[in-house]
C-alpha cells in the first residue's frame, strides 16, 4: 500500500514542491513511516510569497465582519472534525489521543474564534491636541508575515499565530515543524471549505534550515512570529535583525515550581504532577524544576513520585493512556542524555530514567520514556540550568522564601512559573520578584486568550495573546488633522 503524500498549500491549491522531494514522515508510537512530507526549498517559499502578496491587495481590503464570519466558520469547521483532528495529531507526535482531543484541537478552534471576534471590538486611539489638531492611529495590516511553528502543540501553535495574523488583514506564509505536519495540512482542507480566499493561507512544509530559512530571510516577508527552540530563535534574530522585519520570538523554558510549606499539599501534587508531565513534559510552560519548602519536602517527594511512577505510559490511541511517546528517536536520546548527566552531576533518579516495560507489541518501536523523577541535584547544575523538554522534572528543598526566589531566577530562561502557597501577600511578593512573562499561582496552564503572553531573557522577545497580537499583527500610522478656527 502506497503511503499518502502530503502537499504544500499555496494560492488555495494543493501543490507538489518544486524539487518534486520528499522526506519521511514518522508514527513517534510506532517508529514507523506513515506518510511524506514535501521537502520544500526557497523556490516553494517564493511560489507562497507572490500568492500571499498578491492574495493581501483584496484581503487587507476585505470588511472586517467579513473576514470574521470566515474565521468563525472556520472554527466551527474544526470542531466539526475534532476526532479526525485530533487522531491525526495523536499519530503525528506521539501524544495521548485524550490530550489532542481536549486540548489541541479545541483550542485551535479557540483562537481562531477569539480572533475572529476580538477583531470586531479592537479600537484604536485619537488624541485632541489643545483644540489645534486632531490625531488618529490607523492600524494597518503589515502584508505577508512569515510563521514558523514547532512539533510540541502543532495545530494549538500554528493557529495561534495565524488566527490574529489574517483576522488583522495580512496573509500568511507558514511552516510547520517537518515532525507534525498533518493537522497544518488538514487545516489548509477546511480553509477552502470556510470560503478563506487563495494565498491568505499558504504552508510550506519542509526541513527549518532549509524551507524555513527562505521565509525568514524573503524580503517582502516583513513580519516573523517563531516559536521553538531558543537556538533557533537566535538564528532567526541574526537573519531578520539586519533586514528591520518585526519579529516575534516565543522560546523556551526552564520553568520553576515554588511550593510552600503552607500550600494545601494535595493541589499541590496534583497540579506539579500535570506541570511536570502533560504531553510527556513537552509543552514550553511545564515546571521542570519543583522547589518544595523544608517541612513539607519529605511528604511531597514521596507522594510525587509515587504518583508519577501510577501514570499509565502506553498506546496513544489509547483511550486510557496518560503519557504517550516523545516526538522522534533523537529527543529520546536527548532526554536520556540528561538523565545520565543528572548521575554525573550527583543527582539520585527517584523513579524513571528508562524505556518503560509492557509497551503493548504495536508500540515497541516507538519513541517512549518514562516520567523520570530526580533529587539531590545542586541547584546551579546543567540539569537544573537547561531545558530537557521531556518527562523529567528536578525537585529541590529550600529554607526561605529569597532562597527560593533566587533559585527560581536562577536560569537564562523566563517563560512562566507557578507558586503555591495559602499566604496572598506571599502570593503577590513573589510573583512581581520572579524574572518571568507569567506566574500562575495555586494552579498551572490556566489561559485566557485575552492575557499577554510571553517570555523574558532567553524565553523570547514580544508578547502574544489578545490585544498585543492585534497590535503586533498591525502597523500603527498616526494622522493629524488641523482644526480649523
Ligand atoms: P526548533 O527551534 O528546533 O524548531 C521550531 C521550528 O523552527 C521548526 O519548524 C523548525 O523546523 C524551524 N527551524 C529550524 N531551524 C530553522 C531556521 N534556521 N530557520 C527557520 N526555521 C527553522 O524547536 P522544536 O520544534 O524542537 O520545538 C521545541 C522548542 O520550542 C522548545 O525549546 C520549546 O520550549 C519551544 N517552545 C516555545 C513555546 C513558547 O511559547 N515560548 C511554545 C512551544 C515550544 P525543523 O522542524 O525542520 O527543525
């Protein structure tokens, strides 16, 4: 049997790459092919970037009810095909079809309604100045934009950039991670059915360094939002940089858990046990490091670990499974790494550390680790400093609460944090101290698409969500008119 061969989307068709390559697509809970990819290169970027520019003279013209009513009905679409969605996901990077279904998918959908929406309700400012002048802002869109997306999130991150990039009037040029294809693909499907016009959307599939590269370095591509890797990140900023295209950066993470002795403990562990672990601690916002206050150290360490070797690492198209397999044979290895490094540093690897036992026969080629536990790490090691991205959290005692926070602070990283603790003032205290874009305090991932979203020091530049989108996805012009006496 033949295996499907996926296209690249630009001015609304379905087209080949140019080079007529493919690469191979593979099943992470298999270690199988499954399907191609297009291996696109600088001539398929340039195919996306004249249907997108020439796509933005209407579009960025088009009434902004109208663009609306699209994106909504786009959503619609994508719960309409939630299952399919959310099993191609699963298959694509290995995560429990339960997580795709209740988190991916819906929240595709999510961004492209909030946008859709927020669009209709963004306002921009006038300013009387003493009787003499009026100024307005025109917000204009900025024309083609150019988004590279990672593997972690695939659909969630795709459309989270381009849901506010085209519901602002700009069209897209973008590139999925070449690991998780197929829900940017199958999205392109139902932008044709929602009615959105030819080269609003278009997807370049393809390897980073190589498709990627050629959208980020076009010069009529003059806006760039990337999220990945913070290595990656710095190569995409030393390219835009010198050219003055606006570029939004969301990188990574090492982020801390801070748990107070006056915390209520079982939220606590509840909670630090989804941090650490959902999607097999692939997600930029997981807390890696728990730092668990003196008193209640002891309590919390055995309780943790004894609830992270109980979750059920298996099939991801099982209905049952909590921990799927990680992304490709390489980040297993890289994940691994850290833990014999974690060894070397010092570190006692409480629970985890291996390829779990009693995969099911379907899934023994696959890509599994199982949630990996360690203790008695020093807090400045490389294992606490850099980001592993996989299920393997750190926990580490503290006396005080500047101890903690010094800790806490204490990575090149800034992306998120979460606190726990029964003491408001403590709550705000930490909270404004720690070197962060958002603390979450007595719970974890809870989002608003109204809030900004972001990192600081090596978590990126810019901020996303709500308004700083629409603002990022738009230029501002002021217009003073004089006031006639
Ligand atoms: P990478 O940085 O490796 O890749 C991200 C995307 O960039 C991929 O599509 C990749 O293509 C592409 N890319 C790679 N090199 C280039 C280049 N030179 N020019 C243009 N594009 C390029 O990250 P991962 O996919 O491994 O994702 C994991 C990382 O993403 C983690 O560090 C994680 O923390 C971060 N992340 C950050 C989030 C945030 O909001 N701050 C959210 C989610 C993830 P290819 O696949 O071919 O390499």
């Amino acid at each position: 049997m033949s295996l499907p061969k996926l296209a690249n989307y630009a001015g609304g068709k379905f087209v080949e790459p140019i080079s007529a390559a493919y690469l191979d697509n593979v099943d992470p809970s298999t270690g199988a092919v499954y399907s191609y990819v297009p291996d696109s290169d600088d001539r398929d970027a340039e195919r996306a970037v004249a249907a997108a520019e020439k796509a933005f003279v209407t579009w960025s013209q088009t009434p902004t009810a109208e663009r609306s009513r699209i994106l909504l009905k786009l959503a619609d679409l994508i719960d309409a095909n939630l299952e399919r969605l959310a099993r191609a996901e699963c298959i694509d990077n290995g995560k429990p079809v339960k997580l795709a279904r209740t988190l991916d998918i819906p929240r595709a959908a999510a961004n492209f309604r909030f946008f859709a929406t927020a669009i209709v309700h963004f306002h921009s400012e006038s300013h009387v100045t003493d009787g003499v002048g009026l100024n307005y802002t025109l917000r204009q869109p900025r024309g083609v934009c150019g988004m590279i997306s990672p593997w972690n999130l695939p659909l969630y991150l795709f459309s989270w950039k381009v849901a506010p990039a085209i519901a602002c009037g700009n069209t897209v040029v973008a590139k999925p991670s070449e690991l998780t294809p197929m829900t940017a693909y199958m999205l392109c499907e139902l932008c044709t059915q929602a009615g959105l016009p030819p080269g609003v959307l278009n997807v370049v599939h393809g390897l980073g360094a190589k498709a990627g590269s050629a959208i980020v370095a076009h010069p009529n591509v003059r806006t760039l939002s990337f999220t990945g890797g913070t290595v990656t990140g710095r190569e995409i900023a030393r390219i835009a940089g010198p050219l003055f295209k606006k570029v939004g950066l969301e990188l990574g993470g090492k982020n801390p858990n801070l748990i107070f002795a006056d915390a209520d403990l079982d939220e606590a562990i509840r909670e630090s046990l989804r941090s650490s672990f959902t999607n097999q601690g692939q997600i930029c916002l997981c807390g890696s490091r728990v730092f668990v206050e003196r008193p209640v150290y002891d309590r919390f360490v055995s309780r943790f670990v004894e609830a992270a070797t109980k979750l059920r690492v298996g099939d991801p198209l099982d209905e049952f499974t909590e921990q799927g397999a990680l992304v490709s044979r390489s980040h297993v290895e890289k994940v691994r790494s850290y833990v014999d490094l974690a060894k070397q540093e010092g570190g006692r690897i409480l629970c985890g550390g291996a390829v779990p036992a009693g995969l099911p026969e379907r899934c023994r080629g696959g890509y599994f680790f199982e949630p990996t536990v360690i203790t008695e790490l020093p807090v400045d090691c490389r294992v606490n400093r850099e980001e592993i991205f996989g299920p393997v959290v750190t926990i580490t005692p503290f006396d005080d609460e500047r101890q903690v926070i010094d800790y806490a602070n204490g990575t090149d990283y800034g992306l998120s944090a979460a606190v726990w603790t029964s003491n408001v003032g403590r709550a705000h205290r930490v909270a404004e101290a720690l070197q962060v874009g958002t603390v979450w305090v007595n719970c974890w991932l809870v989002r608003d698409l109204r809030v900004p979203f972001g990192g600081v020091k090596n978590s990126g530049v810019g901020r996303e969500g709500g308004v700083e989108a629409l603002r990022f996805f738009t230029e501002p012009k002021n217009v003073c008119v004089r006031i006639p006496k």
